[in-house]
C-alpha cells in the first residue's frame, strides 16, 4: 500500500449542481476540480435580459441544501431573492385571484435569476479549488480513470487531461459524462420522453409609473392558465417579470402569422397584452426560440467507485413543480450526509485508477437510497402541470385546498421548520420516514425539506384514499338509512292494507 | 423534375424482420439492398447448438404477416416447427399438468430455432437483391442520403458506401440506425429498463430410448415455475429440448459452487436433473453466458422520410408471451398495409438526398398507427413473466381460464381465424377495431392477428372490470339480502317484547 493522499474529484459542470457539489467535497477535504463548457460567470452582468433569462424558484429544499454546505449562502440568497407567497391567478376577464401557498404559516418560495444564483455560487468557490471555464470533455478513459477535454487555447480532443477518482457528472440534460458511464455499463435504465408541449420566454419590462416598477403584484408568482395552455410571471428584481408561454407545438403550428398570434394574445391575455404592449410581446413571440420540455431518468445514476450524477444529469423533470434545481441541489446534501454515514475519508491509500470499494458502496448507497424520490418528483412535476394551467380554475380544486387547510389544522403535522433547520447536523438525510398528521402535497414538495419526495406521494396517495373512502362510506350509510327508512315506510304501507 | 425511377431501400440487418422487410420491399417493385453484419447463414448447419439456439414461438401473427407477403412462406414454417398445444406445469414433486392454450379450438404455438427460421427466410430472397454479410454500417449522412460501412475485405469505416431513399433498421435492441436517428432529431421519445432477472441456457439432449427422442412431451411449452424463478423448456426437431433458466441476479451471486448449484437444482428442478443428467446440467449451468432482459421503446420510429426502425430496434420486449419476433414480424404486415393505403408507388421523380412528402406522411402513419399496440406488447410481455413463474400454480389462476373457457362458450368472439386469413387482402392493417363477446387476453394476443396488441389489452381491462363489478354487486346484494332478513328477525324480536 502507498502512502494517503487526498481523493480528487472532478466535477463537470460549474451550474449551480457543480459549484454547490465542489464546495462541498472540497469543504470535506477533497481535493477538487471543476470543467466548465462555457465562460466563467464572475463579474458578468446578471440582469434579466430579454432572451433566456430563466427564472428559478427556490424554496426550502434548496435552501436547506446550501445551509447544509454553508449556512451563509442560504441566508445569501434569501437577501436576493424576491418571496412569492402564492399564485395569482389571471383569469380572462381581467379578474385576480391570490392562492396563498400556505394559509397557516405563510411560507414562500422563492424567485431569483438563474444566472445571478450561478455567479454567487462560484464566486463563493475558494481559490485551492482548480476551476477550468471554456473547457469541453471529449473523453474518459475510466479504466485509468482519466479524463480528457479540449479549450479554445488546447484545441485538440485530447489536449487537457487530468486523473481522478471520482468524475461528478453535473453536466444537465444531455450529460456526457453520462453518455459515457452507459458505454461502460450496459445495465442502466434510462429513459427520455418529451412532452407535446413548447416554451417561449417572454419579457415584461418594469413600469416606472409603479412603485419598484412592478406593474403586477411582486410576491406572487403569476399563472394565466388557459386549460390546455398557460402564461406564467416570475418578479426580477428590477421591477421586470420574466412571463413564459407554455404551449402544445400543435397549436403553436397554427398560429402562423404575426396577425395570427395578435388574435391569440388578445383573446386569451388580454391583460399581458396591455401590460406589456403588443408590439413587445409579439416582437418577442415571434424571435425567440420554442424550447423542449423533457423527463429523463438514469439509474443507477453511479457506476463503480468512479462516476456519479448529479443534478439534471441523473433527472431532468419538467419546471411546473418549480422542483428541479432544488431537487439538484438536495442531491448534494444527501451525498453528503451518505459520504458521513460511511465514513468517507478525504485521504485514500489506494493508487489513481484503482477501484475504492468501500467509495463504491457508498455511492451505492445514494443511488439506491435516491432512486425513488427522483422518480416521485419527475411525476410530480408532469402532474403539476394539469393543475398549474387547469385545476386551478376548478371549483373542486378550491374545495380541497380549502379541506386540506381545515385538517392541517385540526391533526398537525408532526416536524415542522424545527426539524429542517437541523437537518444539516443529522446524518441520516430524512429523519422523517412517515410524515404524521394531515399535510397538503403542496406543502410536502414545497417546504418540507424532511419528508422525501416518495414519501410525500406516498402520503398524498394515502390521503386521497382516505377521502375517497370517505365518500364510499358515507354514500353506503345515505344509502342504507334510506333503505330503512323505504323498509319501514313499506311495511307501514303494508300493514295499512 | 428529373425521370422517375426506382426507390431504393438500404434494410440493416438480415435477422428475420429484415429479411421479410426486404422481401417484401422488393415485392412492392422497390430496389433493395440489405448490409448484415454477421456471416451467410445460408447453407449452415442450423442443428440446435449447445450453447445459443434460441428457440422461438412462432404464433398466428407471426405467420399471418409471412403469409401478407408470400402464403407459401408461412405454410413452410408451419410444416418445419414443432406445434406446443399448452404448458405443460412441473410441479417439484415430479407431477406434470397439461394446462391447454385453446381448450376449445385447439390452436397451437410453433417451435422454430432461430436459425432454422432466419436460414430459410434469407434463402427466399430472390438475386435481384443486393446482399452483403459481414458488414458492419459505421455511419449515416441523412442530408445526402448515404451509408457508410466497412467489412473485413474494406476496412476502412467509410470503404464501403451507397444511398438509399429510405434506410430501415431492423437492427435488433441496440441499433445503430436508432442511434444515428436520435443524433439528427432530439424530440424522440426512448427508454430501455432492465428486469433483475438473468436468463442462463441449458440443454436437454435427445434420449434414444425414447420414440422420436423426446424425454418429455413434445407437444407441449415446459414449465418448472417456481414463483421467483422458472425453467422452461421447447422442443426441438431432434428430439432435444433447449432449457432457459430465468432467475435473480441477486440469487445467482448466491450459487458461489458447484455445490451450491448441485444443491439448488436437486431442490427446485430435481425432474430435469434426472432426465438431462446432473453433470451436463451443472456444466452448461457454469459454462453458458448469463444474458440481460431488457424492455426498450423508441417513439416515433421513424425520421422524417429517411429512416424507419422496425422489430428489436424500435421495440424490445421480454420474452414472456413469446411476442418479440411476431410482433417484429407483424411490423412488415403493417407497414406494407400502410403503404399500399397511401399509394405509396415504387417509383418517385426525386433526386436520391430530397425529401419525400408523401412518403414522410405515409411513415409517420405508420408509426402512429403502431405506437399504442407496440407499448402494450411490451407490458405485457413483462406481466407475464409473474404468470409464468408463479400465477400458473395458483387456484385462482384455474378458476379464471375455466370462467373464461365457459364465458367465451356463451358469448363467442366476433371474427375468428376467417377473417385472418384474408386479413392479407386487406388494406386496413387490422379491420377489428373493437373485439366482440367474451375472449380471454392470451387468446387475443397469439391467436388474434386481426386483434391490436392494444385492443387486447383495453379488452381484457374492460372484463376484469365486469369481474371486478359482478364481484361488488354480487356482495351488495347479499349484504342487502343478510340486511333484510336481520331487520325483519329484529322487527320480530321487538314485537316480541
């Protein structure tokens, strides 16, 4: 055996998945470096801008993860970000309606810029961490466990290389890092599905006639659902909001002309076309591009002691349960939380390119102990979109947020914002395995940083169940209390001939 | 406009679904040309190997779709495979229960080793199509319309090159047309999961004392289930039988030695010990490779006017309901009804490289029209492993085939075989669009070429939801009935008072 030395990590990828991963691992003692495909972030000018701005909601699970790394950070961006304590609903005739997220404690989630939330992470990055931007990997050699990547200044495939023991794939969606551990392993399940539906980001200017220039309410996140379609607001900081299109490119085929998509606007958002002016929002409909919307799921998202994904890489869901970035970010902290429970060193005896078994078991453990939740929220996300542009206009939607507030009351959940804020001192990433008392999905999903997602729809499941027996039973007793009333009614009827 | 001339199909591999392709194609007046990247297996020794024979069961729409192209073709495989009439149960303590496929009709499943079926169907291809073994594709360029490959007489990767209208990959589960397809169009849906099961083959040799050779009943599909586990067994025409193992890997890494095996087929397989002989068993046991089960879906299957997947490549499946090949082979069927319903000529004015409209629409109906049946073969393929393995042996599951038997009696199916032999004459792939009367699903799916995969499936829901409701009401009415009568004996006993 050789000497201990420092494990490496390479991360691939600096979004906010990478940069949180690589604080973390290198705050374990890590020895760390991270690729970057594209430029370096720090110093750049994050305002929103009128093409791709992006906007995140960030809400507890997110936070909780930042505060488990470093609880500065948490308390960072909860400065920057601006609360949303609902959804305000647009509906045709002008009419808003608020729908608070949570009625009894008011809790909120969270809107911020994606790319102002990727600058501070990496400017919080110190410097003993090796950061590459402009850096493409073109290849791992996982039996060496070496990686290799070009730059503009190196342009050959193999011109920068560097060993590793552990490569961290946060490198989203179209992850080559996992394109590569599925050529090394056939026995990976992986799925990808799109949905038959377009995004189109649009762009709200601020209006300077209106406090802050926020012509609508700041602390709500917007919906204008349409049933089969919805235009959505989140609130910049500069009194902007960032409106996105949601839209089956079915439809989005018919509307063909610039004539064509006035009508449409005009029918259906009225409200967003007065607002924003309709030469701004049809310039912008008709120049930016239709994006995808898809769910992709790799597992195991780990293979040997070599590679992991994290973040997009591993899940990509759809945005509509505002889940996706918290659920990157809480990867990082159940990573952590496994690494502690099994004892990870930071230092390792092993040579570069050995397999580490007891590394392997670890990430073993992750993926098997994530594997669930991941599924939960991708279908999650898909559900929530149905509510976001259609149930919310139902009658029975309001029925039930209604019922769902009475019971939270009457039978309390059991852990609290206590419990999460101490989350990051407990080993165990979900020390809450069954979430007692009653308690909205909502709020499971959203701000319950304690209650895996499995279980939340575990219980969710459970819930229905119970109303819905409910229902059935109390159907039978109307039924059987007739029945002996028709029987009493029959005999008297009888006895009188 | 220049003159009009043939189209050119370039049909990647020469497995069984690329050679009825090819055929058919060629039959349709196209030009055809089909690169295989294994040897001639024209004029091989195709006797039942020790090691990989594979066995198929070739059913009605198997022969069905040979028949759509050459009636003589189906008639020859009927002749040459060995008709399996029903399971035939190996129950541990040695005692053999014939359960029947078609107790009432009597209709079979066939036998046929892979070769044998794949020899004979490469066989039938007239000269006139060009065909080229040994010839690996290494790339597709779509813009121009050609494919380049390489052989172990051009080795270069781009040696050997041609264009074609239409490129179709009939590939098998890890195809590279589908792989080239989903570099040049991002928005296809693709999935591929693994089962925790591995399939080990094994050998039963013929017994000379025995009439034909055949140690076990030649006329039945073998079956030892053993709820988490099964043997199964097909005859073949000399008198062997191939045995296929499906087991956990989980319990696999468990049988560590020879001992250990020895034990777990004296245990649970004691009947096939005895005839095959344990020496033979445990070394095939130890020497055969363990082979992965895997469901793979890829929608749409096909890419603009360019490219077409057919078979393993747009559907893999398990092999539990012994579909894979005739569904494969029922892709042909389908898309030659497809073509012939959109007019679809053998000839066309375009330059090689243009696109084709009417061809474009001609294979997106095909694909749409073939979606649905293609998710539901696969789904239930994987239910049917738990049939196989261990509802077989269930009372319940003899309670249900005897109602179903007796349902299908009294309220007969609407077309039967008639309408299937003429179903080739037919431009519409499958005339039933709903199923009358009673039909239980294995009837549907291997007796019932004119009957979607996915009209089965929806059928057989429909009935158990007739059973499931027959079940409620049955138990109203009797609680309602033990009601009644409480009530008037409490009526009685009060008037007593």
């Amino acid at each position: 055996m050789s000497e201990a030395r420092s494990r490496k990590v390479l991360v691939i990828g600096a979004g906010p998945v990478g940069a949180l991963t690589a604080l973390s691992l290198h705050r374990r003692g890590w020895e760390v470096e991270i690729w970057e495909s594209r430029d370096d972030p720090r110093g750049k000018d994050t305002a929103p801008s009128n093409l791709r701005s992006i906007n995140l909601a960030i809400s507890a699970r997110g936070l909780e993860a930042l505060r488990s790394v470093d609880p500065s950070l948490a308390e960072q961006f909860q400065n920057e970000a601006i609360p949303m304590k609902g959804r305000m609903i647009h509906h045709t005739d002008g009419k808003q309606e608020s729908q608070l997220y949570d009625p009894i404690n008011g809790q909120c989630i969270n809107s911020i810029g994606r790319p102002l939330l990727n600058q501070r992470l990496v400017e919080s990055l110190p410097d003993t961490i090796k950061l590459r931007f402009n850096t493409k990997l073109s290849r791992i050699d996982f039996d060496r466990k070496q990686a290799y990547g070009s730059s503009p200044e190196y342009k050959e495939a193999d011109d920068i290389g560097t060993g590793f023991d552990l490569i961290i794939g946060a490198d989203g969606s179209w992850s080559k890092v996992r394109t590569a551990m599925m050529r090394m392993e056939s026995r990976i399940d992986f799925s990808q599905s799109f949905i038959p539906h377009a995004y189109i980001e649009l762009h709200m200017p601020a209006d300077p006639t209106k406090p802050g220039g926020y012509a609508i309410d700041k602390n709500h996140l917007h919906i204008w659902p349409r049933h089969s379609f919805m235009l959505i607001g989140l609130p910049n900081k500069d009194g902007s909001f960032t409106l996105t299109l949601f839209i089956p490119f079915a439809s989005l085929a018919t509307i063909k002309t610039r004539d064509a998509a006035s009508a449409f606007f005009r029918e259906h958002f009225p409200s967003a076309v007065e607002i924003v002016g309709e030469k701004k929002l049809l310039d912008d409909f008709e120049n930016n591009p239709r994006g995808n919307l898809v769910t992709i799921n790799c597992t195991p998202s780990v293979w040997s002691s070599h590679a992991l994904l994290l973040g997009d890489a591993s899940h990509s869901m759809v945005p509509f349960y505002g889940q996706g970035l918290n659920c990157g970010l809480e990867d990082v902290r159940v990573l952590n939380s496994v690494l502690e429970k099994h004892k990870i060193t930071p230092t390792t005896s092993l040579k570069l390119g050995e397999t580490d078994p007891s590394l392997e078991l670890a990430l073993k453990a992750y993926s098997v102990e994530r594997q669930a939740d991941l599924k939960a929220i991708c279908e999650l996300a898909l559900q929530n979109y149905t509510e976001m542009r259609s149930h919310v206009l139902s009658p029975l939607h309001h029925l039930r947020r209604t019922l769902d507030s009475l019971l939270t009351r009457l039978i309390p959940s059991s852990s609290k914002l206590a419990t999460s804020l101490h989350l990051s001192l407990n080993t165990d990433p979900f020390p809450t395995k069954r979430v007692k008392g009653w308690t909205s999905l909502y709020e499971m999903v959203t701000f319950r940083p304690d209650v895996p997602y499995s279980e939340a729809l575990r219980k969710e499941r459970w819930q229905r169940d119970v109303m819905a027996w409910t229902g059935y039973v109390s159907g039978l007793l109307a039924l059987g209390g007739a029945g002996v009333v028709g029987l009493s009614l029959a005999r008297k009827w009888f006895d009188r001939r």
